[in-house]
C-alpha cells in the first residue's frame, strides 16, 4: 500500500522539520489560529496547542507576532498539528491556505501591488521574500491571453503538506487578481516527488 | 574604533532599528485591527477588481453574513441580479467618488434593503489602488417616508372632503335664509291680501 506522507509522521520526522534552516513571518501561525477559532472555536485552538505540545514544539498562537520571524520549520508543524488534532485531509489543508490570504495583514499590505495580473506576476518574488527568507519563487511561464500561468517555488523542502496549504494560498491570490468565476490550480512538479522545484499550473476561464 | 568593533556597533544599529520598527509594525496592525472592529457603519475596501479585502463588523450585520462570508468576495455578489453593476464600476472608476447614492443590496438571506452607497477610489502615486464603499441602511427610513407620505395623502382627501361638506353646508344654509326670506314676505303678502279682502 502507497504511504501518504500526510498521514504518517515519526518523531525523527518532526525534529528533522524542525529544524529546517530558514525562517517565517509570524502571520502564518496568526492565520491558521484564526481558521481553527473559525471552524472549531477556542477549544479546537486549545486541541491544536496540545497537538503542538505533543510533538516537541509548543507553539503559542495567541503570542505570536505577525511580523516576526520564527523558525520555518515551526509552519509545518503547525500544519500538521492541526491534521492531527481534527483528522483533517488534505482539502481542509487546501481550504485554511485558501482562508489565509483573507485575514493576513502581510497580504492586505501587499496587496496594493496585486492591481492587475502582469504586474502581480512582477511583484510575486518580492512577496515571497515578505514571509520566507529561504527559497524564491517566480513566474517562468505567463500567458494571459491563453489564460495561463505558471508558478515556480524553488529551494524549499520541508513536507508535502506545505505544498497543499500552498496550493489553496495561492489560489486565493489568484482570486484576487483574475477576473474569472473559474480558477484552477494542479502541483504539476513537486520536489517531494523528485522534481528539482514546485511548479504550480493556474488555468482560468 | 577598529573596523571589526565598527562593524559590530553598525550591526547593533541596524538591529534596533529593525527592533523599533517591528514594534511600531505590530502597534499598526493592531491599530487598524481595532479600527476596523469600531466602526459603527458598514464598510468595506475592494481593490480594483472588487474583490473584498477588508470590512467592518457592522457590514456582517447589515448582510446578515459573517466576516468570512464577506471577505475575498466579489461586491457584486451582494447586489441584486438585475442591477447594473457594470455602471456602478464606470461610475465610480469615472468620477472617482460616489455620494448618496440609493441602490439594493442583497442579503444572505435573499433579502433586499435599500441603502445609501459612498464610495472612494484610492490612490497611490497615480495609480488605482483600490476603493473604500460605505452602505448606509435606510431602509426603515424610506418605509417611514412612504407611509409618512401615504397619511399626508390620506389626510388632504379627508380635508378636501370636509371643506367640501363646509362648502355645501354654507350653500344650504344660505339656500335656507334666502327660502325663508321668501316665506316671510309670501306670508305678509297673503296676509295684506286678506286684510284688504
């Protein structure tokens, strides 16, 4: 039977994420709380912070700062946490990346750069810089009158469930520039699957 | 001062500067966080595809919707089908501002109010960055309008009918003086009459 990495974790596993060089701006822990305080009020939070517990890394939500940088690591395992606290698959992953954009002070800042598609192509490196300070991301393929994009995040390697987080992220961002009903968004290459980056493909109508 | 001590001092520098303005960073988010939850009208900041970025509370009463319901949504969504959203967006795109404006907004539940839209394009170094919509509820206000008006109606056709029944009255009563005038002088006739018979 094929593993799914989602599903199965080892403690070797955890501090190996842990400790991940590179960090992360504190809004993403900010943002997944206030998901969890949405769908599973406070006590689902408290069930999460156990979870964080649990694992080796307590984390804190309610101490968090949104513009401090806390170990890149901690936001897959804060991820995780919250899979294992409610079972969740990997849509709910997908729908608390795409909930994200929508309550993050980083994202709203930024968002004044995201006025038309062509120039949040332009300006998607300097976002990424704004929330990891490892890997990059860039646009290597824009074809707006085919209504088509590619989206490539190189250098990070963290766990599988940042990629469906991420998924669901960026297709908010997307939501936000593309005039369109119909979005799509499909991980076409993955460095968990031995690609040498993630490249997600965005096909609107 | 040796290069490396130099170095480091600059170092130092650099790091509480950086301290300082992640202090006044959170300060600011929280500021506007708080900002956002006081305001007493409904509010909201769309960018230029008007997409919600960013609303009030008062906004998720006024459409019977939570804040999550309204955020990363597109504000035509909560206007009627039939409006005619695309002259809304010429409108405002156009003039830049948009004052006093009566339009429909669509509830949760399908319910319509009326409301009275300000709206503001925000600029930034010439370019459009997004607008700012305020929707104020008068609908209970235009209800009270039109039963106000429905009285004032309702009371001039009362009037009109009671100075008419006046009118009518005087005629009667003078139709009767003159009546009764005529009788006096029939009688005095009559009476002249047979005294003279």
């Amino acid at each position: 039977m094929k593993k799914n990495p989602l599903n199965e974790i080892t403690k070797e596993e955890i501090e190996r994420i842990f400790e991940t060089p590179g960090k992360v701006r504190g809004v993403v822990f900010f943002t997944d709380a206030k998901y969890i305080l949405e769908k599973k009020g406070k006590e689902g939070l408290e069930k999460v912070k156990e979870e964080t517990k649990r694992m080796g890394h307590f984390i804190d939500y309610q101490k968090i700062n949104s513009f401090e940088w806390y170990p890149v690591g901690l936001r897959v395992i804060s991820l995780l946490a919250i899979k294992r606290a409610f079972g969740w698959s990997e849509k709910e992953i997908f729908e608390m990346g795409n909930y994200a954009p929508k309550v993050s002070i980083i994202v709203k800042l930024l968002l004044k750069y995201f006025i038309s598609l062509k120039r949040s192509v332009q300006e998607v490196p300097r976002y990424w810089r704004k929330h990891y300070t490892i890997g990059k991301i860039s646009c290597p393929e824009f074809h707006e009158d085919e209504k088509w994009l590619v989206i490539r995040v190189e250098g990070i390697k963290i766990h599988p469930i940042l990629c469906v987080h991420l998924r669901g992220y960026f297709l908010r961002i997307a939501q936000y520039v593309i005039k369109s009903k119909k979005i799509e968004i499909k991980e076409v290459k993955c460095i968990h699957r031995g690609d040498p980056y993630h490249d997600f493909l965005f096909n609107w109508e | 001062m040796s290069p490396g001590s130099k170095k480091k001092r600059l170092e130092k520098e650099s790091f509480f500067r950086e301290q300082l303005l992640l202090n006044d960073l959170i300060k600011l988010e929280a500021y506007i966080k708080a900002f956002w939850q006081f305001l007493p009208i409904a509010v909201c900041y769309v960018n230029p595809a008007f997409n919600i970025l960013e609303a009030s509370k008062t906004l998720e009463v006024l459409l019977n919707c939570t804040i999550m319901e309204i955020i990363g949504h597109n504000l035509k969504e909560f206007f009627p089908r039939e409006f005619d959203f695309e002259a809304l967006e010429k409108e405002i795109k156009e003039k830049k501002k948009i004052t006093q404006k009566e339009i429909e907004l669509l509830r949760k539940d399908k319910k319509r109010i009326l409301v009275s839209v300000f709206a503001l394009s925000r600029i930034e170094d010439r370019v459009l960055m997004g607008y700012f919509f305020a929707f104020l509820d008068i609908t209970e206000r235009k209800k009270m309008e039109k039963e106000l008006r429905e009285r004032i109606e309702e009371l001039e056709r009362f009037q009109k009918l009671t100075v008419g029944r006046e009118l009518k009255m005087v005629e009667l009563k003078q139709a009767l003086k003159k009546a009764q005038k005529e009788i006096l002088e029939l009688r005095k006739k009559l009476s002249q009459k047979v005294k003279t018979q």
